[in-house]
C-alpha cells in the first residue's frame, strides 16, 4: 500500500470513528440514561392532557430524515461532475477514486457527524432537565390525591409519588420525563435546513427563478408541520419546539458553514473567474496600448 492510499485511509478511519463515538454516546442515553426527576404541581393543567400516538413516528422521522440527504446528494453530486470539467485526484489501492464520490462523501460525512452531533445536544438538554410531557397525569396516574385542597398549588417531589399506571411500559415512563427540548422539531429542522442550503448550491438551473425556492419551501413546511404535530399530538410544550427548532437551526448552520463548508467551491470558482476577468482586463489593456503607439508611430512616419 503507498504511502497516499494509507494516509486517505487513516483519514477515512478517524472520520468513521468520530461520528461512531457521538452515535454512541447517543445510544448510550437511549439505553441507560436515567433523567432528572422532576416534580409537579397538582393543578398544571399544561400536564394533563390525554395520550395520543405521534402522528411522525420516530421510523418515520429517522427514514427520511437520513436517507432523502443521502439520496439527494449522491444524485447532486454526480449530476455536478457529471456536468462540470474537473478530474478527481484521490486514489486509493491504486485506483482513482471517481469525482462525485469525493464530493458525496465529503458532504455526507458532514451531514452524519451533524446530525449524530445534533441529537447529542438535544439528549444532554432532555436528560438534564427532565421536563414532563403534557400527557404525563394520563400517563403516570401519580399516586397522589390532588383533589384534597392540601394539594392544591402544592409542589409534589419526586420521592412523593409514585407512578400508578399498570399498562405503561418503563419505556413510556422514562419517556414522559423528556419533553424539553422536541427532538422530532430539532432532528427535522436540522435535515431540512442542511438540505434547502445544499440545494442552494447545487440547483443552477436558469429554466425558472422559482423552482428551486419552491422545492426548499417544501422541505421548510416538511420541518414546520413536524414540529407542529408535537404540539398537536401533546407531545411536547409548545416551548420544547421552539427550543428543538433552534438547535436544529444552530446546528445545522455550523455544519453548513463551519464543518462541511458547503459554498467553499463556489467562492473558489468566483475568485478564479474573477483573476481571469482581471487577466482579461490586463491582455485588453496592453492591445489597445500596443495599437495606440503604433497609431501615434505611423502618424509620425506620415
């Protein structure tokens, strides 16, 4: 193996490796993680709304949440070699690797580690505080009479009730104390804004001035309306989804511009385009230059 297919492969390696640690650690707070135990006041009305199922599923969210980036950045990003002059210079075992995949993979890489990078944060936030879900009276069925006026505006600690409810997996219990910040309203805001961004870079056709804004306009509402559903669905506070969808924001933005730095090629395209527009000027300049002196030598021969 040379010494460059070694270099690119430790490369690939340390990438692979960073976002498995993040997804781990991910896996690691769905798995063991235990939230903070938080009371409650016995007239919150804000928690005792009934249970219903999520009208996005978390199959639902995760499916095309990861796989509609992937699929629209290989096709983008072959259509892009495919159509622009330029030769891939990576090989890898003595074996050029093809443009697009280069790009692809520089590009995806980033959305992963973004994505895996963007449900960390909003876990640590949902762990931390243990916010309870509007459903969690229905749900929990607390063991606690709030209907003696000794109970009344009265803050119930934890270590005062306990859960009821015979047929609510621990599942579902542990679930009930991780309403803030939506993680449905971070994870889809995140996808959708790194791909509005992504087709604001790749999209370049000059058929209509509409159709790429009206295809991230979808993708905006795609966000919107999951993250109303939570609200709808009683899911989430409605201040769970304001805060998921500014991580979803933040993050996705850093990724953009920080990590992946998406618009770095046609920033490098401008500035070259412009020297050879300088070059132009330059070659311009020294012609009309060059006929002017041989204009002024012929007159004076005359």
């Amino acid at each position: 193996m040379d010494r460059s297919s070694k270099l690119l492969l430790v490369k690939i390696i340390i990438d692979f490796t960073s976002v498995a640690i993040v997804g781990f650690t991910v896996l690691g707070f769905y798995l063991f993680g235990q939230p903070y135990q938080r009371g409650f006041f016995c007239n919150d009305e804000s928690l005792m709304h009934p249970y219903r199922e999520s009208t996005v599923t978390n199959t639902m969210l995760y499916i095309v949440g990861i796989f509609l980036p992937i699929c629209v950045i290989l096709c983008g990003e072959f259509l892009y070699a495919k159509n622009t002059n330029g030769q891939s210079s990576v090989v890898l075992f003595g074996r050029v690797i093809p443009r697009w995949v280069v790009l692809a993979y520089h590009k995806i890489g980033s959305f992963a580690f973004g994505a895996v990078a963007n449900v960390l944060t909003t876990d640590v936030a949902k762990y931390a505080i243990g916010r309870l879900r509007p459903h969690f009276i229905e749900l929990c069925k607390p063991s606690i009479n709030c209907s003696l006026p000794i109970n009344h505006h009265k803050f119930i600690e934890h270590d005062q009730f306990t859960c009821t409810a015979s047929n609510v997996t621990k599942r579902l219990l542990k679930e009930v104390r991780l309403s803030f910040p939506s993680g449905h309203s971070s994870f889809s805001t995140y996808v959708m804004i790194y791909l509005v961004l992504y087709l604001q870079l790749r999209i370049t056709w000059k058929g209509s001035v509409i159709f790429k804004h009206f295809v991230q306009l979808i993708l905006i509402l795609l966000a919107w309306a999951t993250a109303m559903s939570r609200v709808s669905d009683y899911k989430h506070h409605w201040s769970d989804v304001l805060v998921g969808m500014l991580i979803g924001v933040i993050v996705s933005l850093i990724t953009v511009f920080g990590i992946a730095d998406l618009f770095e090629e046609r920033r490098e395209s401008g500035i070259t385009n412009a020297g050879h527009g300088d070059k132009s000027r330059a070659m311009e300049y020294d012609a009309e230059t060059t006929m002017q002196v041989n204009n002024g030598s012929a007159d004076h021969v005359r």
